[in-house]
C-alpha cells in the first residue's frame, strides 16, 4: 500500500511537457542574457554597439520565421494523416525558397548595411546571411513540435541553439582574443544548425502526391499572410527604437541604450513562453467546441504580475541592476530602466490579447494592434531630443495599444453576450409558440 501510495505522489509530481517547457525557456532566456551580458563586459558601449546591430538583426529574423512557425503550429493541431503531410511539405519549401531569398539581399547589399548602421565590418552580414535559410528550416521544425504539443523536443531544439551560440562565441573571443562582430556572426550561424536538432527528417518530403483542397489552402494563407503582417508590426515595434537611437545617437549613447534595451526587454521574452502555449491549446478548444477565454486572463494573469514585479526591482535598484549586469560604464542609463521596463511590461500584456485573436482568426483586431503599436516609431521620429524622452514616447505608445486591446476586448466580449441573448430568447419565443 505505501509503494503504491508513494508511486501515486511521484507520478502527481511529475513535471509535466508544459512546465518543462517553461522552464527550460527561462534558462535559455537566462542564456541569452548571459550572452548579451557578456558582450557587453568584453566588447565595451562602442564596439557593443555594432554587436546590438547584429544581435537586433537577429531578433528581426527570428520574428519573420515566426510566421512560418506559428502557422505551422496552427495547422499541425487542425490538420491530420496525408492532409498534414502535404501542408508541411509545402510550408518547408516556402521556407528554404524565403530563407535563401532573404539571406541574399543581406549578403548582397552587405556593404550598404555598414554604411546605414555605421559598423566596423560588412562581413558580419555576409556570414549572417549564409545562415538565414538554416533558421526558416528550424522554425518550420519548431512549429511541428509547438503544434503537436511536444514540448521536450521544442524546449531542446531552444536550448541547443543557446547554448551552442553562448559557448562558441564566448570560446572564440576568449581562444583568439578577437574582439569583432564578425565573431558574433560566426557563432550565430553555427547556433543555427544545432538549433535543428532533434529535426524531423521524415516531414522534408516535397515528393507528397496529396493535393490540398482550395478551402484548405484558402485558410492557411490568409492566416499566413495576418500572421506575416502582425510579426511585421513586431519588427518595428521591438526593434525600431535600437536601430533609430542608433542612427540618431553617437555610438556611445547608442551602446548604453543598447544596454537598456536588453535589461528592461526581460518580461517581453519571458511572455513569449506564454504565447507559446497559448496559441495551439486556444486552437484546440476552439476545435473541440470549449470556452478559451480562461486561458486568455490566466496568461495575461501570469505575464501582468510578472512585469509588476520586474518593473518594482527596476524601479528600487536600478544602478544595482545594471552593474551587476554590465558593469559601471552603462550606469548613466539606471533612471531609465523601470521606465524602459514599464513599456515592454505594457507590451507584453497587449501582445497576449493579438495572439489570442489570431489563434481564433480574428483577424480585424490583430491587424488594428499591428497598426496601434507602430505608433511608437513615428513617436520616436519625431521626438528624440535625448534618451529618455525616446523611452517615454514608448511608454506613451505602448499605454495607447493596452487600452486599445482592453476596449475592443469588452466591447467584443459585450456583442458575444448580446449574441447568446437575443438567442435565447427567440428559443423562449419559438418555445411558447409551440406549446
């Protein structure tokens, strides 16, 4: 009786594949903090600088793959046997044929990106671009994974593609004692080909002989082309103000806000985790038929106390945070962090509520988020007098697209309920006619 009692504690405990997930997303944003952390300590605020550059370009990247993966992911739940096989056979080729299209343009117009972005080296783009196709594969493959619901395999393809970069990038500046960027864009491109494993070979089957219907095909691209628009809109929204400081500031300025950026951008990364699971459980009870509003305010819950929390250490031990974090030659930026903090905390929350709207396809509210949190960029345009005044066009921003998504929320929630009502009492009236 006590072994089996004990056997039943054990198995109750046990971690399941979500909680996995979510912790082993922690210890690669923890990674790469750390990665960050480090340039920033070895390279100094003008040599980290060019490095942001890269590292801003690779955010870019990994949020246009992301259409690839979230419509992956959407379809892998709704999609079944050969009607699967053939939506994924056609998503791959998509991918490779936009990967290498893209990794292109970066190498050819090379020279061009150092000039607009005032680095050391064009050679960082070259070697950046050789890997492009690499990650739209790995997101793809991601996408299976976040859609099946394999969590162990989706948390390992994130960790080795961490871990990886972290090491070879740290053991190359270390080893040869080079200080470039161009170190940076090797170790990235190395990152990309162990962020493949584990890959599921068998889904790289372009020979498939089943057709997919027109309405079938109709669904996946317009959710392709809302998804590819939204992360457009993330683009700017997460990268804009970096690159604008960066062109509008000298390149000292433009490394302490780099600074900046990746200490108060903690909360939008750990959110990401939630948009994660959100997307194929929303997709799932939408197909079985059950509520999904719960999750919603359970994730928003999750990501709102979070920031709160973020935003209170920023706020109470700002120059703490950023020596501990970068060291004492980034302290001019410690009045700033709980501001900067403050606007992703702000975006994280309303991001939850466009992914939510996208796993249901809806698509209106998506599109009016994407164009609500651009506002930032013209913001930024137009006022940029100093560093604090770009953080508080964001904030400004960022307050303006949470009330937007908090409004349309209610009022939709508000038509649904007049919805059901008015149903309701024809069904009454239909009732007491006939009887």
């Amino acid at each position: 009786m006590i072994k089996m009692y004990l056997a039943s504690v054990l198995k109750r405990k046990r971690i399941s594949q979500e909680q996995l997930f979510m912790l082993s997303v922690l210890v690669v944003n923890g990674g790469n903090y750390l990665y960050n952390l480090i340039l920033g300590r070895l390279l100094g605020p003008e040599q980290f600088a060019d490095a942001a550059v890269l590292i801003t370009f690779l955010l870019v990247l990994s949020f246009v793959a992301m259409s690839f993966q979230l419509v992956t992911a959407k379809f892998s739940v709704i999609f079944e046997n050969n009607l699967f096989t053939s939506f994924i056979s056609k998503v791959y080729k998509n991918a490779i044929i936009v990967g290498i299209s893209l990794g292109a343009l970066i190498i050819i117009f090379s020279k061009q990106l150092q000039e607009i972005f005032n680095t050391a080296s064009s050679s960082m783009f070259v070697v950046f671009g050789i890997g492009v196709p690499l990650y739209f594969l790995m997101s793809v493959n991601r996408g299976v994974f976040q859609g099946k619901k394999a969590f162990k395999h989706l948390s390992i393809t994130y960790q080795t593609e961490m871990l990886s970069r972290l090491l070879i990038t740290l053991g190359l500046l270390f080893l040869f004692n080079i200080q470039s960027s161009l170190v940076i864009a090797i170790g990235i491109l190395i990152s990309f080909g162990f962020g493949l494993i584990p890959f599921k070979f068998e889904n790289l089957n372009f020979k498939t002989s089943y057709v997919i219907e027109a309405s079938h095909s109709k669904l996946v691209r317009n959710f392709f082309i809302i998804t590819a628009f939204y992360e457009f809109t993330q683009i700017i929204i997460n990268n804009s103000d970096i690159l604008l400081v960066k062109h509008y500031f000298e390149s000292y300025e433009a490394g302490l806000y780099a600074s900046l950026a990746l200490i108060g951008r903690i909360v939008y990364f750990i959110a990401w985790m939630f948009v994660m699971l959100l997307l194929p459980t929303v997709v799932q009870l939408k197909k079985e038929g059950k509520p999904t509003a719960p999750i919603l305010f359970k994730y928003v819950g999750y990501i709102a106390t979070i920031a709160s929390v973020i935003v209170l250490c920023c706020s109470l031990f700002p120059e703490t945070a950023i020596t501990l974090l970068f060291g004492k030659s980034y302290i001019a930026m410690a009045p700033l962090l709980w501001k900067y903090a403050l606007a992703t905390g702000l975006f994280a929350v309303s991001n939850i509520f466009a992914y939510y709207y996208l796993s249901l396809d809806r698509y209106i509210p998506v599109v009016f988020s994407g164009v609500f949190g651009m506002l930032q960029m013209g913001l930024v345009i137009f006022f940029h007098e100093s560093l604090e005044q770009v953080v508080h066009m964001q904030i400004i921003a960022m307050i303006l697209l949470l009330v937007f998504q908090l409004v349309n929320f209610v009022l939709d929630s508000k038509t649904k309920l007049t919805k059901v009502k008015c149903s309701a009492e024809q069904d009454w009236e239909w009732h007491n006619e006939f009887t």
